[in-house]
C-alpha cells in the first residue's frame, strides 16, 4: 500500500506498491518499477562526487490524476476505475489477510502490468538529483529532505506496507542495500536498513 511521505515542494504525496502482485511503485502520479528505483539508486550511492550523484529516469506519466484510479475502491472491489482499477482486475485484492505480502517475483507481471498502463500514460524522462546545501533530493518536480528520501528507500527495502512475503527480498532490492551500505555519500551511508 502507498503511505504519504512529506515532500518540501507538494506537502503529502503518495509513494509506494500499490497491488501486491507487481513490481510497480507509484510517486504521486509517476510509476515506475521497483528495479529501476533500486537500480537508480544503488548507482547514485556507487558516485563520490555528491556533484554529480543524478540520473535520470524513464517513468510512466499518468494526467490527468483522475486517470490513476481508486485504490480504496479497488481493494474492495466495489470501483475499478481508472490504471489501478484495472490493475485488481487482473489481480484482485486477497481474500485471506495472511496472504496480503509484497510479492518478491512480481516482477514475472511485469509485461502485463506494462500493457495495462500504457492505455493511461504517457513514457516520460525525469531527473533525480541529490543536492548537499539544503540537504535535498530531486526526483522530476517532487522535492524531498534527505530523511524523508531515506524513509523512502526504507520503505521500499521492507517491501512496504504490508513488508515482503517471507521477509524475502528480489535481488535487485538486496543489491542496493549493499550499495548503500558502501556509499561514501552522507544521504546513503547513514540510512538504517
């Protein structure tokens, strides 16, 4: 499930998996796959030069916000509107609260879940920089502290909320966690995972 993460340029966002079979995370109205957030992030803990730790990524652009869905109608299968009510159609909410866990092979949707969403966004390229004075990081027009970005890598390092199933992480989330570990950089090498 997305939580809302303070943002210094749009007060509460939503952030996080939204359906517990896919690998896909939302930022507000950008959508992205959680390897290409590791990924991207593992590379931006390998830099030296907080100058240069950027990228940039090629997301999924959902406008107007109307056209994402309704998550809470979907999760109770009373409005499947719009990408993410589509998305429960294909993979409906469980019945059973034990077997609600972030899944650790979502990624074998992935071409499904790249299908159902192209009828609703728009592939876009988006920056993310990180910034030492303030202690800022950039993704596209959304603006984090350094601790807000860390409670986001963190929450994607649990598998979210409700955690991965069997505390079992995909590779690529396991991989950054190295990285980060080794990052020479402030914003990487204090975050507690």
């Amino acid at each position: 499930m997305p939580l809302a993460f303070d943002s210094t340029s749009h007060g509460q966002i939503a952030f996080g998996f939204f359906n517990i079979d896919t690998d896909m995370l939302l930022l507000e109205q950008y959508f992205l796959f959680a390897d290409q957030f590791c990924t991207g992030i593992s590379n931006m803990a390998r830099t030296e030069d907080p100058a240069a730790c950027r990228d940039s990524w090629k997301i999924y652009h959902i406008q107007p916000p109307q056209q994402i869905g309704d998550l809470m109608g979907a999760i109770h299968a009373v409005r499947f509107s719009g990408f993410i009510g589509t998305v429960y159609k294909r993979f409906p909410f469980p019945s059973q609260p034990v077997d609600f866990r972030q899944q650790p092979d979502g990624h074998k949707n992935r071409k499904i879940v790249t299908t159902l969403i192209e009828p609703y966004a728009a592939r876009r390229s988006i920056s993310i920089a990180v910034q030492e004075a303030p202690q800022t990081v950039h993704i596209g027009e959304y603006r984090f502290t350094f601790e807000r970005f860390q409670a986001m890598i963190r929450y994607v390092w649990q598998g979210g909320y409700p955690r991965w199933k069997n505390e079992e992480r995909p590779a690529y989330v396991r991989q950054m966690r190295a990285d980060l570990a080794a990052s020479k950089l402030a914003l990487f090498n204090t975050i507690d995972l």
